[in-house]
C-alpha cells in the first residue's frame, strides 16, 4: 500500500515557463530594454540537463541548482547581450523561488495531504524549494531535495534516499510526475509511479508524449484527477 506521495516540481506542480516569461519581461521593462522573454526563459530551462550532467560528469563539482541556474543565466545574459545591475541579476535568479502552481495543485494536493503523506522529490535546492511552497502556498508534508543526497535526479540515490528519509520501502512511495524519464527512473528503483499530463508546460513548438502509459500505476490529467483516482 502506497503511504507517501513524492512529487517532482518543476512542471509537474509548478508552472515554470509561464512564470520565468513574466519574471523576465517585468524586469525588461522595468529597465527599459526588448527581449523575447518567453525564448529567454525557454533557453534558461533548456541549459538545465546539461548542467547537472557537467556536475554528474564531475566538470563541475557539486554544485546546488540556484547556483547552476546563475551559471546558465550569466550565459544567457551574454547572449541576449543584457547589462543588468548584480542586484537585478540575483533578483532574477530567484525567480526560480516564486513559480506559481497550476491551478489545480493546490487543491489536488490539500486533498491528496488527507490520506498520504506529501512531499517534494526534486531537483530543486532545498532553500528554493521551501521559498516556493511560502509563496505558492503549497502544503507539503515535508520537503526532499536532491541536495540532500548530494546527487540529482534520476540517480538511483535520489529515489531510494526520499524512501529511506521517510522510513518506508520503496514500494510504499510513489513518485509522481509530468516527465515519463523520471517516472521510469523511479519505477526502475522499486517505486510506484503516476503519470500526471502537463500539455502546457513547454511551448507549442515542443512535442512531448501525452499518452496514457502502461508501464505506470495511474495516469491522470492534473493532480485534482490523480486525487480523485486515489482517495
């Protein structure tokens, strides 16, 4: 029997492109310049993977995601040729802080915390992530990042350490998630998983699987249907 829900966050229960979109078209007006600011927050997301495996590949050495979303902003910046103040630049680094939730995940989880024991599984620094719930309003049991165990998502370590952290075996978590990646990661280390569709996540332009999967215990359009299926 499943007795902890672990939730990845970036697109699963946050919308992270919307909110990058806005953060950086504010703060272009604010200071009086153009940019395409839903592309500049699509290349920010974009650099990522690549940076956490330059981490995972020891180029870098540990290093927590705020720090590896400046490094990709600090790049970006150059690109975009952008002069910003470090006051501004920092400012906009946290915007990573105060993504603002899907419309349904405050609720589908209020509702899920009533039988299971909620958490977050991400990437996430640990800072970052409890930044977030504050300014979203997410009602989280407890928080569980990849900072903990020193490695990022989809190292085994990630998963096997939320379970061992909740006192549960892997059988009695399930990882819940908008990215089959890491649904099968998770799946791979014993965990049960549900898939969530998040459509809207990345911009038109990019085409992601959205079909219903077998290899996964539930399939769900949001997290108020996942709720739904479970309680």
């Amino acid at each position: 029997m499943v007795k902890a829900l672990v939730f990845d966050v970036f697109g699963t229960v946050v919308d992270w492109r919307g909110s990058i979109t806005r953060e950086v078209r504010t703060l272009a007006e604010a200071n009086g310049f153009k940019v395409n600011a839903a592309k500049f927050a699509n290349l920010w997301r974009a650099g990522y993977a690549p940076a956490m495996d330059r981490v995972r590949n020891k180029d870098l050495p540990w290093m927590n995601i705020d720090a590896l979303h400046r490094l990709i902003l600090d790049d970006l910046l150059n690109q975009f040729s952008l002069s910003l103040t470090e006051e501004d630049t920092d400012h906009l680094n946290r915007a990573w802080h105060r993504l603002k939730p899907w419309p349904d995940s405050v609720r589908g989880l209020r509702k899920l915390k009533q039988q299971f024991t909620i958490s977050t599984l991400s990437n996430g620094n640990f800072s970052l992530l409890n930044n977030m719930a504050k300014n979203a309003g997410l009602p989280w049991d407890c928080i569980i990042s990849a900072e903990l165990f020193g490695h990022y998502k989809p190292d085994p370590e990630t998963y096997l350490g939320a379970a061992n952290l909740l006192g549960l075996t892997p059988s009695e978590v399930m990882l819940c998630a908008a990215h089959k990646d890491d649904l099968i990661a998770a799946k791979n280390c014993g965990l049960r998983t549900a898939f969530i569709k998040r459509p809207r996540e990345f911009s038109p332009s990019v085409k992601i699987d959205l079909s219903s999967d077998e290899r996964f215990d539930y399939n769900a359009e949001s997290i108020l249907d996942l709720a739904s299926q479970l309680t």
